[in-house]
C-alpha cells in the first residue's frame, strides 16, 4: 500500500512531443488530418473554414453567419436538427473566431454514419431563417448594451481599435447599427463564396475506425463546391500609440489597458516572448500579481497576455483597480517592464517559470481532442510541428541575457496604448 501521509517526489518533466497528425484528402480536395488517440470510442470531427472577419466584405457578417448554420437547412428546421443531434447523443457547435468558422461534432462511433448526412447538409444548404436572423440581431444588440456597461469590456473594444484601427478586420467593434445593418442575403453570399472545399480542413480525434476517413468522404467528399481559395489582403494601418481615458463617475472601479502591437506565432521572437510574458503576468505566481495583487493589494486580478491571430497579434496588460489606485497602478506595471529590460531574471524565478509552462504544454497534450487542437493551430497558421519542439527547447534553455533583451525590445513604455475606463 502506497504511504499517503508522504507526498510524491516532485518529478521534471522530460518529454514533451506534439503527435504527427496522419493526412489524407477527401475527393474534393480538403485536407484531413487524424490523431487515432484514447480509450473511449468517440469521435470529433472539426471541419475549419477560412471564413472569418479578413473575408467578410461587410462587417460582422462572419460571426452571423456561423451563428446561424444550425438554425435551420432548406430541409430541416431548427428543432429537428437539435432533436436528431440529441436523438443520437451528439454534440454539434458553430464557434467562430476572428480568422475562421468552425463545424464541431462531437458522437460516438457508432454513431458517425447516421450523424453524416445531417452535417453535410448543414455544410451546402443552411436555410439562415429570417425569422432567425432577426433574432440574432436583437440578441446581440441587447448583449453588447449590456456589455458596454461593463468597464473591462470597453477598455478592451478602445485598445484593440486603437492598436489596429477600426477599418482592420482585428480592430473593428461592433455597435448596434453594424447589426442592424446586417442581411439574409448577406449571410448567403459569406457562406458561397466561403464554405468551400479550397477554404476548408477537416480535424479528426479520437478512437478513428477503419471506416472513419471513407464514411467521410463518401458524404463530404463531392458534395462541399471546390470554389476559390481565398486571399488575405489586410489593410496596412499603422498607428502612433496614444492614451485615452473614458470617464464613468458612477464606477466602482477603473478598468486599464495597457498593449502594443506584435506579431503572429510565427515571428522569431514569439517563443521567447511567451516566455517573457509569463515571467511579467502570465501565471500566478508572476510579477504583476506578486507586486499589484500580493503586495499592495490593489486588485483581485491582473495579468499579460499575448493574442495570437493568423496574421498579426498584440500583447496587452489587463486589470481592474479602486478608483483610488489607479494612478499608483499603472506606474507599477511600467516600473515591473523597466525592471525586466534593466535586469535579468534570477535563476530560481527562471526555473519556475520553465516548470509552470513545461506543466501547461503538457496538459495541451492530454488526450486526442487537445492534440487535435494543438495540431489544428499549427496548420492553420502554416506553421511547420517542428515549430512546437523549438518553443519547448527555448521554454528549457532560453537564458535571463536573452529575456532581458526582449523586454527591452517590447517593454519601452512609450509603444504601450493605454486605455482607462472608470473614474
């Protein structure tokens, strides 16, 4: 019998790969990419589409018309394709991010072949209801009211419009007249040009039977059009960093912002800046947290952190404060970054840093459905795998020399944006 009064040895870890996904393609043309993991026999199938606010040509119609895959086909209602799903124990969902439109099912195998005709033909022949549109439209506009009474949602929306410019497909809001504006014929136009077989890759994860790819093909195979690839041409906007404060004398507390503008995951120094950007507020244990939260206690939560798109990215400091704190806070999370540029991280502050993110990446890699996430990120950005082994040889030897570097490159307060919402 193990000694439960004894706790384990704490134990390095050594290895950390990302699986090699095996490929194949469907008749169409549509790449497809397997990981056959796990005990249990279920499946997840997660078609993604070049579909998202780079492709729109009018704004929001991206997000609506992934909202509305599942409300309804030229032969289905809305209810019945929920009662099939549910009928067979399934899950189906639409989420949808700046870059692209997603299709996730997940069921068990035994499952798949019945599940099959119902996907695709929410893939070719979505009915986007009227009736459902409307919906959407009053429901968000409601939402966002009720989020743009919220500190924290409005510093976010004023410092990604200020880092990219709100004629960016990343830096654009939307209000109530953008939802307005938004029509049926919108939404069919997004999904043609779009939801095709060159703009599509399929992620398969789980216990993959013999059959698995076949069944796939023989439903999704032909029927998706080949279409056009699309092409990203993204407006080149380039903005002086300003400070802007957004006075609400009923507050509570300030929210603050404070980003620059980086790059995408595959820029040189992303892997060291993922580290660096743990070490500032991306943990617990970081240095915002050591110094705002512990030691002066004025916040419940802050923290750093990097958004990642396919084509760009930001870094940005985020949290909310008394009223009072306000001033005295933002100059610590200047002084934190000046103290990272003028002198190197010790050794025992490193070390735990490197284990924090060694124990991250691992739970990346537990189970197929993560793998495929992992893997899934790595296609669509066009990164080769070998990019994830380089990440982890940088977290286990990146030197405190090379982190001071990088913020000294990154953490010049005068490229930082900084919005406050509040008093």
């Amino acid at each position: 019998m193990p000694d439960r009064t004894r706790a384990p040895k704490i134990q390095a870890i050594q290895q950390l790969t990302l699986p090699v996904p095996k490929q194949f393609q469907l008749d169409n043309g549509i790449p497809v990419y397997t990981i056959d993991m796990g005990t249990q026999d279920v499946l997840k199938v997660e078609f993604v589409f070049r579909a998202g606010r780079p492709f729109e040509d009018k704004e929001l119609v991206s997000r609506a018309t992934a909202e509305l895959l599942k409300e309804g086909t030229t032969q289905k209602t809305a209810a019945q394709i929920a009662e099939t799903i549910d009928f067979y124990g399934g899950s189906l969902s639409a989420p949808v991010n700046l870059d692209t439109s997603n299709v996730v099912l997940y069921c068990l195998n035994r499952h798949f072949e019945k599940l099959l005709p119902l996907l695709a033909e929410l893939l070719t022949s979505p009915a986007f209801p009227q009736k459902e549109l409307d919906s959407f439209i009053r429901n968000s506009q409601q939402r966002l009211q009720l989020d743009l009474s919220k500190n924290d949602v409005v510093a976010y929306r004023e410092i990604t419009e200020m880092i990219f410019g709100s004629e960016h497909p990343y830096g654009y809001n939307s209000n109530a007249n953008t939802y307005g504006a938004i029509e049926r014929d919108d939404l069919i136009r997004h999904f043609e040009k779009n939801f095709t077989a060159k703009n599509c890759r399929i992620f398969v994860s789980g216990r993959i039977h013999a059959n698995t790819i076949g069944l796939l093909n023989d439903y999704l195979g032909s029927v998706l059009p080949i279409g056009e690839a699309n092409q990203v041409k993204l407006p080149k906007t380039e903005h002086q960093p300003a400070h802007k404060k957004i006075s609400r004398p009923e507050a509570v507390q300030t929210a603050i912002r404070i980003g620059r503008r980086l790059f995408n995951r595959g820029h040189a120094d992303y892997p060291g800046m993922y580290v660096l950007n743990t070490v500032l507020g991306g943990y617990f244990g970081s240095r915002l947290m050591a110094n705002i939260r512990e030691e002066k206690g004025y916040t419940y939560n802050i923290f750093s952190t990097m958004d990642i798109m396919h084509h760009d990215g930001y870094f940005y400091i985020g949290t909310e404060v008394g009223n009072d704190f306000t001033e005295t806070t933002i100059n610590e999370i200047y002084r934190e970054m000046a103290v990272l540029a003028e002198k190197e991280i010790d050794a025992a502050e490193l070390e735990m840093v490197r284990s924090y993110l060694a124990g991250h990446l691992l739970t990346m890699l537990d189970g197929p459905f993560n793998i495929a996430d992992l893997v899934k990120m790595y296609v669509n950005r066009g990164i080769p795998f070998k990019a994830f082994d380089e990440l982890v040889h940088v977290i286990k030897t990146i030197e405190p020399s090379r982190l001071r570097q990088l913020a000294e490159k990154y953490f010049q307060k005068d490229d930082h944006w900084e919005v406050v919402v509040g008093v």
